[in-house]
C-alpha cells in the first residue's frame, strides 16, 4: 500500500529539519573546538589548566595556574578554580568574534606597581595571546589560527567578572620588598571591551575586604575608563579600615620606626581625568587614631612631626576629617598623585588639628598613570 502525500511530506521535512540540526550542531561544535584551541594556545607556556571542556554554548577551564615573569614578587600570576568563556554562537558562526562573557571564579590574581608608578596586571598574557594569534595563513586575517579559517581583527567582550577570590597588591613604591595588601572576598568587573580600538567607555567595578589586625574594612571602585584616551570618571572608596595598614603611605619613617598603633580610616575620592588632567575631591575621616611616640624627633605622620600629631591628638578626641583636591597634569613628570596627597592630606591633617604647617614636605613615591594604562598595556594598545 503506497504512502500517502502528506506522510510523504512530513518525513521529508523532518529529514531536513535533522539534517540542518546536525549541520548547525556540527558547525557549533567546529566553532567551540576553535575557540579552545585559541585558548590552549593563548596559555602557551605561560600557564595551564587541569581542564578545558568544550559545551554547546561555553568553553569552561579548570584549575587555571598563570606563571608570573623573573622577578615577579608572588609565586603565581594568576589562580582560579574555574573560568567559563562564553561566546556569542550566532557571530562566531558568522565569523565575527564576539564573547557574551567571561567568568574567573575561586581567583587569586596579583597586581603589582612598580618602582616607577606604572600598574602591572596579568603580564606576558598579551605577548602570549599574540603568539597564539600568529602563524595564519597568507590569505587569512591577522588573529587566525594556523591552517584556520580567518578571524577578524574587530573583537567584543561583553563582559569579563571575578568572582569569589583575592586581589594581591604589591606596591614597590613604598619599600623593597614590596608592600603587601590583600583585597579578600573579592569581585569586579570589566564591562564593554571593544577592540582594538578601545575608543568606548569601558565600565569597571571592584569590591572587596581588607582584613587589618583590629578590623574588617571594605574596599570599592567604580566608574567608566575610556582605555584610548585615558579619560575616565571613577569613584574610589575606603570604610572602617585599619588606619595601620595604610601605615607606609601615611608615614615618612626616618632613623627610629614611627608606629600607628589604632584608629580607622573612612576615605572617598571622586576622580575624573579629561585630557589627561586630573581632577579629584575627596575626604578622609579618621576614627579614634592613635599614634605610638618613638622619641625620635625625625618620625613624621603626613609629614608633621609625630610628637606634634600626637600632642596635638591629646586634645581633640572624636573623628578627623580632611577634605583635600587632587589636581594636575598626568603627563607633568614633577606631578605625583602619592606626593600630591600626602601634601594635601597633610596640610588639611594640620590645620584640622590646630599644628603649624611650616616645613610640611612632600612625601616618596610615582605617578600611579591609572588602570588604563594597565588596561591598555595587557590589551596590546
């Protein structure tokens, strides 16, 4: 008995639709094998995971070890339990890169500044993402694979989050080996890379802890960094930290060790760069501050004498606070932003507590040019 039209019909559109599924299916799978291959080949010898699993919507890597460059100061760039990367399946299957997001969760990522001011994140990554873009084929774009189809030079992230773990900033400026603080229970993100422009507001959050020996303080940082020009409007914020783990910016040690022996720092700046001109009000409140008398006549506290603060301090109980203006030209070599707050923060300290401002100096320290500049630097620009 022969089958009738409409049978026929519908056996023949199921067939298609199963063959456009398997077509589609193995046209994603060709893409995520792509991109783990561009990501095992971005980890070169710099790095390695236990795990690299390849879903139909997301690459995910376990155990996530960056190794850092000679003389980097903690034995590892990076940590991270997990990282998703999740790109966008309907523009890699048209040839266009673009990443929906990208997750480092249980993360311990080191951040150094150097002696000269300058931020260092996740260094060599950029030579090594580079190197896994080389080797394309002649008729290819630069950013392909070898043997591969070509990839566009125009790339979009989404997205890129921390989540769960610990910043480890490690600051030479203020003593070798360096200075040390930990930013623990951790988050942040990067939202909007575009590049390789970067021409476009790029927005950045950061939260975190900082554990001192008598307190829990909290830590933040937001706002929007244009990462080619450097422009950025960002606020920074500090509440209920131990004063004492601020204690090498805020003091100038000369022969015998000056000590902050309590108190707590509130703190909150409100930067905004234009043109590479800085413009930043902000205030410190100092709770309950309480500083050890070394008899050395040479120790300072923001730069006044430490017998005067502390005689000073004597008198006046309850809360300090400081308003200060951050101002000048990034590109000023004889402008510092650690130097220009110290001095600021020292003479609103002396005239809030009634000492004389005579001989208040200039503090040690660089130029902190931004995290754009660290951005920019990772990214290649």
């Amino acid at each position: 008995m022969s089958m009738s039209i409409p049978k026929r019909a519908a056996i023949v559109v199921g067939v298609v639709v199963l063959v456009l599924l398997v077509a589609a299916l193995g046209g994603l799978y060709l893409v995520q094998y792509e991109v783990k291959q561009r990501v095992t080949a971005a980890l070169g010898p710099l790095g390695s995971a236990e795990r690299i699993d390849v879903g139909l919507t997301s690459v995910r890597l376990t155990h996530v070890l960056l190794k850092p460059p000679l003389g980097w100061p903690a034995p590892d760039v990076l940590r991270a339990d997990q990282i998703t990367i999740v790109p966008d399946i309907h523009d890699l299957l048209a040839r266009r890169m673009h990443v929906r997001s990208v997750i480092v969760s249980g993360f311990d990522l080191t951040v150094v500044r150097t002696e000269g001011g300058s931020i260092d994140i996740l260094p060599n990554l950029k030579e090594s993402l580079n190197r896994a873009d080389s080797g394309a084929n002649p008729d290819s774009n630069p950013g392909s694979p070898p043997g591969g189809p070509s990839i566009p030079q125009d790339k979009i992230v989404d997205h890129v989050g921390f989540e769960q773990g610990t910043f480890e900033f490690y600051d030479f400026t203020v003593s070798k080996p360096p200075y040390k603080v930990a930013v623990t229970q951790a988050s942040a993100s990067v939202d909007h890379l575009h590049l390789p422009a970067l021409a476009d507001p790029t927005t950045v959050t950061v939260n975190g802890s900082i554990v001192g020996p008598a307190h829990t303080g909290t830590v933040s940082f937001d706002g929007w960094i244009n990462i080619a020009s450097k422009d950025s409007q960002t606020t920074s914020t500090l509440k209920g930290v131990d004063v004492v783990m601020l204690d090498p910016y805020l003091l100038k040690k000369t022969g015998a060790k000056a000590q902050i022996t309590g108190g707590t720092v509130d703190m909150t700046v409100q930067s905004t760069v234009t043109g590479y001109h800085l413009y930043a009000p902000g205030t410190v409140i100092l709770h309950h501050l309480q500083l050890a008398d070394t008899g050395s006549p040479l120790d300072t506290f923001l730069s006044i004498p430490t017998k005067a603060a502390i005689a000073a301090l004597k008198s006046r109980s309850g809360d300090i606070t400081v308003h200060f203006i951050l101002e000048g030209n990034l590109r000023d070599p004889k402008f510092s932003v650690n130097d220009n707050l110290l001095m600021k923060l020292g003479t609103g300290f002396a005239q809030t507590m009634g000492v004389s401002v005579e001989g208040v100096a200039k503090g040690a320290g660089e130029t902190v040019k931004g995290l754009g500049n660290a951005l920019k630097n990772l990214l290649g620009q």
